[in-house]
C-alpha cells in the first residue's frame, strides 16, 4: 500500500494538504470521503494504528456530528458502534485522512505531517 489521501474536494483544509502533498512531492491516491467512505474493516486498522482515541476521527464541527447529537451519544456507545457510525457516513469522519504503512493522519497540521511524512 503505497500513500493515500482521503478526502473531502471542497473542504478548505483538505485543499491545503493535498497541494502540501504535491509541493513536497509526495506521491498518494486519492480517495473521496463520501463517494469512497472508509469500510468497517479500514477504520478499524488504521484507528489501532494510529495509536489516538477513537474520537479523533469524528468530525465534531461537521452538521451531521451536531445533527445527530453525538457529543452526548458517543460516550454511551461500544466502540463497534462507533466505527460502524463513522463508516456509515464519510461526512461524520474527520478529514483529511492520511495513510500508509507507517503513519495514519488525521486532519492536517503541517508540522506533524512534515515529521511524519
């Protein structure tokens, strides 16, 4: 697997990490958050991966997060749950993603993608 970028085309912050990517000549695929949602099975690996909380990789300033009140719900629910909701919807999944063998990145910050790039 070689790099891939999972993203949102008219989300401003995705923008800037795909033309971070192409200035510092990173080659990646890309992958449409919403037309190409993550599976179950994707997620799962790459939140073991990552090493974070589950809850990074929720949009909470998305509509759909504030639409289905998930600030109150996610403490309630198993962690199952929570990656099937996430795959259920690619808008509920925080963006960009960034994933290869070695790293998962979510959202973009250039100093840690610098580093771990």
């Amino acid at each position: 697997m070689g790099n891939l970028l999972i993203w949102y085309p008219k989300c401003s912050t995705c923008q800037k990490a795909k033309k971070w990517l192409e200035e510092n000549q990173v080659t990646f695929e890309e992958q449409h958050i919403v037309e190409e949602t993550p599976s179950k099975e994707e997620l799962k690996k790459w939140i073991n991966q990552s090493g974070l909380d589950i809850k990074k990789f929720f949009n909470t300033s998305g509509l759909k997060y504030k639409e289905l009140n998930l600030k109150e719900k996610l403490s309630n629910m198993t962690e199952e749950e929570k990656i099937e909701l996430l795959a259920s919807n690619g808008m509920l999944i925080k963006r960009p993603l960034f994933v290869n063998e070695k790293v998962v990145l979510v959202g973009f910050k250039e100093k840690e993608w610098r580093e771990k790039i």
